[in-house]
C-alpha cells in the first residue's frame, strides 16, 4: 500500500511509523503540514492510497478527508479530546493511559475510531513516556488500524457507541491479563480539555510537594518547559529528578551536580538538568543548556555534590552516570538529555567506563536503562560557544577516545545496551561494542548528512565491518531511520529484545550475566585481542580515525560551510521551508552517493525540529 505520512515535524513517532511500515512492505512518503504550504496539493501529487498522522498539531483540510481515508493518532484513550492530552495525564498523576487513532473529520479528535491500544504510565517523564510506552502503544494501535483498512469491510465505531465501548474493554481485559495496565474507564461523553499553559504548570516553591513539582516538571520537560523566576530572571526549567537527602528553604538552590542544579521544595528536593532562558522582546529563539552553564556568572557558589561511580542506591538520588554489578557482569549506565553528549559529558562518560575496566568482570555493558542510548555530539552546547568551531572539535574528539577506549578493550566482552533511540555517533558509539542489544522499539538513524557533516567516531571501520560496504553507503545515502527489526536483519544490532521500555533493564541484566557464566566467553576474548591485534598490523582503527577528524576539521574551520547554518536552525528551532526531498521514496534513488559534507545544501535539515530525538525533537 502506498502511505503518506503527515506530520507536523518527522519527529521520534513520525519516525518509527516510516520505518515500521515500511518493513511490512508498504511505500512510506511524507509530508510536512507546514504554514503557507499546500496540503491538498501536496496530497493530490502523492496520490496515496491512505493519508496517516502520527503527530500533527494542525487540522487537516476538509478538501483532503473527503477525499481520502485520513488516520490520526491521537496520545490519548478513546473520549479525550485536546492539545495538551498526555501532558494532562501526567501533571493530575495518571498511572494508566492509551492511544486512539481516529479518522479526521470535521471536529478535532472527534472522529471515527479505528484502533485504541491501552497503555501504562510509569513516573518518568513526558518525553520518555512519549518515545517509550505511549509510543509501543501509538505502532500497535497504527499497524492494527491500517490492516483494518486495508481489508476494505472494517466499519470504524463511532465514539462512545456500545460496540465501540466493548471493544474497549476486551482490548483493556487483554492489556491486564498481559501485564500492560489499561486506560481508564471511559463514559460515553468525551472528555475536552485546553492547553495546558503556564498557568497551570507554575510551581509553588513554598507550597508545592517533590511530589507535585515533579509531576509539572515530567509534564513539561522537553516542551514546553515550566516557566519560573530563577535568581531574578525568568527561564524554563527541563527535566526533573527527585533528591531524597538534601534539604534546604523552599526555591534555594543547593547543590550542583553533573551540570544541573539542585533546589529545594517543601518537603525535600529536585535536580534540574536544563534550561532555558525566556525570549525577550525582537530576540532570537533561545534554547535548552546544562543548567550550571546556562546561569553561568549568575551561579553563587555552590557545592559540587559529586556521587562517586559505585555509589550505593540506599538514599535515591540523581545522577547521569552510574555503574553496578551482576556476579560476572558489571552495568555502566548512562542518561544524558535528549542523548547529546557535550565534550565534558563524553569525558566523564569514559573516565567512568576506565574505572568500569578496572573491575574484575567478563562482560561490561554500556547503556541506559530505558530512552536515548545516545545521539552524538550535543549541537546546543556548541552553538553557545564562543567558538562554535572548536568546541564542535573539542566535542568530536572527545567522542572518538570514548569510542576507541570500548573497541580496544580486549579483557572482556563489552555489549551495547540499546534502550531507546540512537543516531549519527551515538549508533556508531553502540557500534564500537563487541554485540549490540537493542530494545524493539528503538529507532536508529546511522547517518549524518542532515547536518552537513561526513562522521566520525570510527564509523568508516565499524559500520562497513557490520554490515558490509554497500549497506554501509546506502545507510548514509538514504538517511532514513532503520527499526530495530530492519536493524537486526542487516546486521546492525546482534540481538532485540521484545518487551516494554520498564522490562529492557531486567531482560538485559538476566542475558549479560548469562553471557558472563558461558564457557566459551573466555574463548571469545582472546580471539577479540587476537582479532584487534592482527587489524592493527593490517589499517590500524586509528587510521580511519584520522582520515575522518581530517574531513571534519576542514568543516568545523570553515565558517562558510553548511553545517554551521543547518547547526543554527536547528538549535534555534527556525520554521521549516519545505519537506525534506530524502522523505520521498523518488527522492532516495537521486540522492547524492557518496555521505560527503559537498553533498549538502542548505535545505537539507528543513522540516525537522530540534532535540531530543537524534536530530529531530518532540513536540
């Protein structure tokens, strides 16, 4: 079947939606629902044969629906209606949720329901919720709707009809006895609310319980962001983590850590990792930094409350980075925001992984427990440099020693443990390890071309080595996102592991120490030293190293090339132009051959939103 996408940006859904249907053998385009553009024209030269929305924030055209069987899914059980619906459910406590695509008519979320999938929501943020749970549920509720339509005789239920209530609770009947947790009981009559503005978000430093201020915190944390006061000016706040022993007056900042700051509510604390400045009056966009560096002078001196690397987990705490141990089988996790990874983030990730090396096990892995694995160099941090150049330098060779200190590690095996979704450097750091896990709804994107960028991070040895030259081209040609399942099949990933984003830990803490008791673990050891060392005689890794840094050093000097205007307009969030052409299946076969910096234009990164999904953000 040939499919349209429409989307407001080919954010994380958008993404996984591609990908996915495009592994059961349907034709995918997109198309951006842009201001100023033409929708129905734009539908008319696509001729599909179904029109989908995995995440659009404008109606479509009557001129379109008529016309066309358009889906739209929606982050929220049958009978919820609004703009804001998952940030609802977050900020008033909901434990159970769901996903229901709906055909777009008249009234907004008001129309035919054609799949509802239930869904649980864990106590974690919007964002990972987004690309976690309310996303395994959004690809189950889209495959099952699109197999209905193309059967040709499913009759989709009006909302609220009985039919269409009994369908609802079979399906939440079959979520329980599977473990998923249902949407809540509905009624006939939908359940409309507003956006949810500011304020309803603002915290009430003197007032509000951790409790509650996390709940606003989780709600908002990619976007919008909770605006509040901070030492007299005003900014968002990104990302929320609860401090169990620190203490201090309501609103006072307390401590520092990892570049976030700690402040004080009523009854306890939280860490905030980000922020964001407001946008004065005729000032440009402003965008999300590590909190200490986003204060900057205006910080008073606080302690650094630093955790060490094997930290006992008796008093809950934040940190990014942190290790554990499974008899033979030692854990590093890591979470950065968003999966950027700035130069200070890179060097304390492998100071920590150094440490990690020290410790007497078999089998080391690398990963967090549930979203980003990584995306690469953190492009926010650069663009406020006062060198943007040199620390885009700075940050890519500091990636490349992570990189190399896991592919010449040769005491132990090192596995990749791959929660979420990973791009550019991020899937060539998961890449350096000797076996790659990754969890079934993770997307990839192994490329780099939509920043006008060649790469790095040693992907011109691992990414051929895995997966042969010709595939290795195509991926970096193409620049579409790859599903775990077409990950898998060409090689990519070693193993995917089919469970929730809240059982991937477990699953991968149960296979590790597995693979660390095996006999022949030991056997494959030495044959990894034997292997590096016969490649070192034969092109050193750090041949192709240096050949990479080569190219990216003439970009990141050059003040004229693309990749500093496409890192612009993305960290800045400048409104797309049009759909990005590599969208169109067409467009694919004429793109450029060879993955090279002179190959990008400066449309190239138009039609996707900034960070946190790789190079595409949520909305």
């Amino acid at each position: 079947m040939h499919i349209l996408l429409v989307a407001s940006a080919f954010n994380s859904l958008t993404q996984r939606a591609h990908a996915e249907l495009r592994d059961r053998g349907h034709t995918v385009a997109v198309e951006l629902a842009l201001p100023g553009g033409s929708l129905p024209e734009a539908v008319r030269r696509h001729a599909p044969q179904l029109v989908l929305a995995p995440m659009l924030k404008t109606a479509i055209p009557r001129e379109v629906w008529s016309a066309h069987t358009c889906l739209v899914v929606h982050p929220g059980p049958v009978g919820d209606r609004g703009p804001s619906s998952l940030d609802w459910a977050i900020h008033e406590g909901a434990d159970q949720w769901g996903v229901t695509v709906l055909q777009a008519d008249e009234e907004m979320d008001a129309g035919d329901v054609w799949a509802s999938v239930p869904c649980r929501l864990p106590p974690v943020s919007k964002s990972d919720l987004y690309r976690g749970e309310v996303a395994d549920a959004a690809l189950a509720a889209v495959m099952l709707a699109v197999e209905r339509f193309a059967t040709g005789t499913y009759v989709p239920r009006k909302q609220g009809d009985r039919a269409d209530r009994a369908d609802r609770a079979n399906r939440a009947g079959q979520a329980n006895r599977a473990g998923q947790g249902a949407a809540r009981p509905e009624g006939a009559h939908p359940r409309i609310r507003p956006y949810l503005d500011q304020s309803v978000r603002r915290i009430d430093w003197a007032e509000d319980s951790t409790r509650t201020v996390m709940r606003k915190l989780r709600a908002a944390d990619s976007q919008p962001g909770v605006l509040d006061v901070l030492l007299g000016d005003e900014w968002y706040l990104h990302g929320g983590h609860p401090e169990s022993v620190l203490r201090g007056h309501p609103g006072e900042l307390l401590a520092t850590r990892a570049g976030a700051v700690c402040r004080a509510t009523k009854d306890g604390a939280v860490w905030i990792p980000e922020l964001r400045p407001r946008r004065g009056p005729g000032q440009p966009p402003t965008f999300k930094l590590p909190a200490v560096q986003a204060l900057g002078d205006r910080l008073p001196q606080l302690r650094e409350h630093t955790l060490p690397l094997f930290a006992d987990a008796q008093h809950p705490t934040w940190t990014d980075i942190r290790y554990r141990e499974e008899g033979n089988a030692g854990f590093l996790s890591f979470s950065f925001p968003g999966g950027a990874m700035s130069t200070a983030q890179c060097r304390r990730l492998l100071d920590a992984y150094r440490d990690a090396c020290t410790r007497p096990t078999a089998v080391l892995v690398l990963g967090g427990e549930r979203d980003f694995f990584s995306n690469g160099i953190h492009l926010n941090v650069i663009e406020a440099a006062d060198d943007p150049g040199a620390e885009s330098w700075a940050n890519i060779n500091a990636i490349d020693d992570l990189v190399e200190a896991v592919l010449t590690t040769t005491d132990r095996l090192v596995v990749s443990a791959v929660a979420g979704n990973a791009a550019a450097g991020g899937v060539m750091l998961a890449l350096a390890a000797d076996e790659v896990w990754c969890r079934s709804g993770a997307v990839l994107n192994p490329h780099y071309r939509l920043m006008g960028l060649y790469g790095s991070e040693y992907w011109t040895y691992t990414l051929p080595r895995r997966v042969g030259a010709a595939a290795a081209e195509r991926l970096m040609r193409e620049a579409l996102p790859v599903s775990s399942t077409s990950a898998r099949r060409m090689g990519l990933v070693d193993r995917v592991m089919e469970c929730g984003p809240h059982e991937f830990a477990a699953e991968v803490g149960g296979l590790a120490a597995r693979l660390a008791a095996l006999p022949g673990t030991a056997s494959r050891i030495t044959a990894k030293k034997r292997e590096l060392d016969r490649q070192e005689s034969v092109t050193p890794p750090a041949a192709f190293r240096e050949q990479e840094l080569a190219r990216m050093r003439r970009t990141f000097l050059d003040p004229d090339a693309p990749y500093h205007a496409l890192r612009r307009a993305f960290v800045r969030k400048e409104r797309p132009r049009c759909t990005p052409p590599h969208l169109s299946p067409a467009a694919v076969a004429r793109s450029p051959q060879i993955p090279s910096e002179v190959h990008i234009t400066g449309t190239a990164l138009h039609g996707v939103s900034s960070r946190p999904d790789g190079w595409y953000e949520e909305s």
